[in-house]
C-alpha cells in the first residue's frame, strides 16, 4: 500500500467526522466523479478502500454547516485588500482553524454557520468554500509546486492535530448576513410526511444504537444562536449522517429533542413553548431535513464501521 497522504491521513480525517475525497498525488484536481457539489454523496468504505491503496492527495468535502474562508494572498493579489475592506465592515474574523500550503495570512480559515445556508461569492482574491461549491486540499497533501499543506491551530502555529468542526470558531453573525444575503433555505421541498420519515429512517438503522459519528453529530450546543436555528443546524447534520450510512439517527434525534425541549420550556414567562409546541417544532424540522435530504439509498455499513477495522 502506497504511504500518499490519503493512505496515511484518510482514517484520521473519517474518525474527526469529516468526509475525505481522494485528488490525484501532488495535484488539487480532479476529484473522482460524483463527489462534490451539491449532488454529491458520501464515499463507501469499499471506496475509501480503494481510495487507500491507490493512493494520492487527500481533502475534503465541507458539510452544510462550515464554510472556509479562502483567502489567497501571495504574488500580487488584493485578497488583504478585500478582507481589510469586509472586516471595516462586518467587523474583524476571529481566530480560527487554517489549513494551507503557503504562510499566513494565506490560507482557508474554517468557520461553523447556520446549516442549510447557500454563499455568494466575496471579493477579489478570496473565495468561499462550502457544501455546494469547490472542497478543500487538506494535510499532508502536497501541492504541486512541491510544498506540504499544514493545519494552524487558532493561535497561529502550526499544528500535527485535525481539527474537529466543534473546534471551528463560529462565523459573525454580520459575515452570514451579508454572504449568505442572497441565500435561500439550500433544497426547497416539501415537509416529509410522517409515514415518509419513518420509512426513511427505516431503510437507514435508524433503530440501533449510535455509532461514535452519530453521537458526536447528536451533542446539543449551548447558547450562542437562537434555540430554533440550533435545533435546525442539528437535525440537518444528523439526516446528512444517517443519509452516510451512520445507525442510530432515532437514539440520536431523542437526546436531540430532550434537551431543546428542557431548554425553551424552562425560559421566561415571554420565549417559553409549552412541550407539545416544541415537540411538533422537532417534528418539522426532521420532517423538512429528510424531504431535502431526498430517498438515496445510504450505504450498507457506515465508515465508523470501517474505520475500526482500518485501524485493528
């Protein structure tokens, strides 16, 4: 098996619960078809398999709830100029996850949004990466003039670790604003019904118990933005985890509902939901994920599953 950056970096990548891509060695293009944008669907193990003892550069595909940052500022290029003129604006990025194969300030910075979200484009010199556009070169890759890609940690040094996305910094609110202002709900369909969403969760394992992916998408975040968007960020990744072939989403979505529940029905007398108001507010929007999410077969096993044996 040849030792590329895939074969030695793609398990790490799958057990931090992202979802790899395979490139061409040394290259940053093409990916195999079918595996990013938005029709794309997550890799089998059998072709993450496949993908190892072929060997090449690895990246990969951001989920709907993290955007990178691309900021390309070596050569003659404005990228400074266009983030200098967007943080006099929307105010100064914070510290966060880089992953690039040039120095600081170049690089992708790594921010948690709002699930769902499409981007417009930014400016001169800097590009977003996100669910439905572009993926990302990540560690060890190597680009082609022959540099190695590294992580930065948040204080800026260089870093063996992956991050995990509960390690991202969140985006400013006044940054989604204003690129995501042309963005609507990412898939318009309609509500699943309720014997639709039990026969998707049927064909998905839902029953079982967790795998370790599907437990650490389930963790319910604490504060920051309103318990509704929370609510929807969660419920859309652990659809997109089920969808990947991941068990347990049912165990999953009732941890997820407990603690909404707990929350906006002990606030004060004004933001308080009685439970049966935020129990149908669960309903909907798992029904809503697994309409947009749509009825593709998820694979047989799922790559926790794989990844235990990659690693025995």
């Amino acid at each position: 098996m040849a030792l590329s950056p895939f074969t030695i970096a793609a398990p790490d990548y799958i057990g931090a619960g992202w979802t790899v891509v395979v490139l061409p060695q040394r290259r940053k293009a093409p990916p195999p078809t079918g595996t990013t944008g938005r029709l794309a669907s997550a890799p089998t193990p059998e072709t993450v398999a496949r993908w190892r003892r072929n060997g090449g550069n690895i990246a990969v595909r951001l989920p709907s709830t993290v955007v990178g940052v691309d900021v390309d500022a070596y050569g003659d290029k404005v990228a400074l100029d266009t983030l200098s003129h967007l943080e006099s604006k929307f105010g100064t990025l914070p510290p966060t996850w880089v992953s690039s194969a040039r120095s600081i300030p170049s690089g992708i910075r790594w921010f948690r949004v709002p699930a769902g979200l499409e981007w417009s484009d930014v400016g001169p010199g800097i590009e977003l990466v996100w669910w439905g556009h572009r993926y990302a070169v990540v560690p060890p890759s190597l680009h082609p003039e022959g540099m190695a890609y590294q992580w930065r940690d948040p204080s800026g040094a260089s870093v063996q670790l992956l991050p995990e996305e509960h390690d991202l910094a969140e985006l400013p609110t006044a940054w989604v604003t204003a690129l995501s202002s042309e963005a609507r709900p990412a898939w318009s369909a309609a509500p699943a019904s309720h014997a639709e969403v039990q026969s998707w969760m049927e064909a998905r394992r839902a029953s079982l118990s967790p795998c370790p992916e599907m437990g650490r998408r389930a963790l319910w975040p604490h504060g920051g933005e309103s318990a509704h968007t929370r609510l929807n960020s969660v419920v859309a990744r652990l659809v997109r985890t089920a969808s990947d072939g991941h068990p347990g989403f049912a165990k999953a979505i009732e941890s997820v509902t407990e603690a909404f529940v707990a929350e906006v029905t002990t606030r004060g007398r004004s933001g308080r939901r009685a439970p049966h108001e935020a129990l149908l507010e669960v309903q909907r929007s798992v029904a809503g994920a697994v309409a947009r999410m749509g009825q593709e077969p998820p694979p047989a096993r799922c790559l926790c599953e794989w990844l235990e044996g990659a690693q025995s």
